[in-house]
C-alpha cells in the first residue's frame, strides 16, 4: 500500500514534504520548489589550486626528530582550518 507524502507547513511557505518522505522515493530530478532560479551557479573551474587539508602524521608527534614540526603543522592546522587529516599507514 502506497502512503501519501506527510507534508510540513513552514510559515507562510509553500508546503513541503518532510526529507524522510522524499528519501522513501527515487529521484531523477530537483522538486521544483527547492530550485534557485534567482541565483547565479556555482562555477569550479580549477580545483587543483584549492589549499590542501592539512596532514598531522601522530607518529611525528612521539619522535624526538620531528615532534617540534609536526606540534607546529597541529598548532596551525587547528588554529586555521579547525580540523586535520590524520594518515593510515
């Protein structure tokens, strides 16, 4: 038996099926009312000049050797980015 879409009143808006109603059917294409028309598309036209994430090696932090630059990377990889990448050996 097929269930009709539960639909949320959000304010003043159009009425909206829920997220977990629209997830229960496949979709080809965007529901026209959650299409834009009035903004420009985003454009990525080169990613390879994107920064990199950066790379906290852990192992690092417990060598003498290289403690002081890896506890830097970290320092500035919480303090800029907020998050790191940690490598699977």
């Amino acid at each position: 038996m097929e269930t009709e879409a539960q639909f949320t009143s959000i304010g003043s808006s159009l009425q909206v099926p829920s997220v977990q109603e629209l997830a229960k059917r496949p979709m080809i294409t965007i529901p026209p009312q959650y299409v834009r028309d009035d903004q420009d598309p985003l454009i990525i036209s080169d990613t390879s000049s994107s920064p990199d994430i950066p790379v906290i090696d852990l192992q690092g932090l417990l060598s003498s050797d290289s403690m002081n630059s890896e506890l830097e990377k970290l320092h500035s990889a919480c303090k800029e980015w907020g998050f790191f990448q940690v490598p699977v050996f």
